[in-house]
C-alpha cells in the first residue's frame, strides 16, 4: 500500500511539473494534462488526480491574494496590495475582494499559508488573547 502511495504521489508531481508554461501554470497545460489521463488512465486514476488537483489549488492559492474587507476597498488600493504581494513573493500576485463585515474595519489579506491582518476584529483578538 505504501509503494501504491509513493507511486500515486510520484506521479501528480510528475503532471504537475508538466502544467507549467515559461514558469507560470496554464489552462493549456492543465488541459493536456488532464486529457494525457483521460486517455492512458493509469492505475489508481482516481487517487492521482486527486493528489493532482491538491497541488493544482495549492499553487493558484500562491498566486492569489485574497482581500477580506469590511468597507469599501478601491481598485487602486487592490492594484497596490497586488503590486505589493507581487515584489514580496517575486512572482505575479492577483487580488480578489471579499466582503467580510465580522472585521468591523480594516483589511486581512491572504496569499496561500500566508495571512496579513490589519482588521480591528484581528488587533481584538490578539488584545483579548493577551489578557
């Protein structure tokens, strides 16, 4: 069972790699992938493209920051988070802007693993913590 792991894990990393294009994943390539499988269905398909698509989402995740925010934020604030993002990570960073009113103000922003508060619901949260 572990050698079947190893070999379903070995094997998404291996169409993984083969998802990017000049460095940046792509719709054409994900596409290949995906009909590459469809059409020689190796063993366990299932469980590869599972262990596929986990990586997939991780890697759009690095590249996507998400912007929680309690008013109204304008483009130019999201264009300079994005430009922000993207001289911090070295790689191209999106925004997307999410409504979230549990803030009360301020912004949180997340780009994969990563979170960046500045809400007063987080500065709350660490002031009730520390007490």
């Amino acid at each position: 069972m572990a050698s079947a792991k190893k070999q379903i894990q070995t094997l998404a990393r291996q169409l993984f790699k083969l998802s990017f294009d000049n460095g940046a994943l792509t719709s054409d390539r994900v596409a290949g992938v995906l009909a590459y499988v469809e059409k020689t269905r190796p063993a366990h398909t299932t469980a590869v493209l599972k262990a596929y698509h986990r990586l997939v989402a991780a890697e759009f995740a690095r590249g996507q920051a998400v912007v929680e925010h309690a008013g109204a934020v304008s483009e130019a604030t999201l264009a300079g988070i994005a430009a922000s993002m993207t001289k911090k990570y070295a790689r191209r960073v999106t925004t997307v802007a999410r409504k979230n009113d549990a803030l009360l103000a301020g912004v949180r922003i997340r780009v994969g693993d990563d979170v960046y508060e500045s809400s007063v619901a987080g500065q709350l949260a660490v002031l009730s913590a520390a007490v």
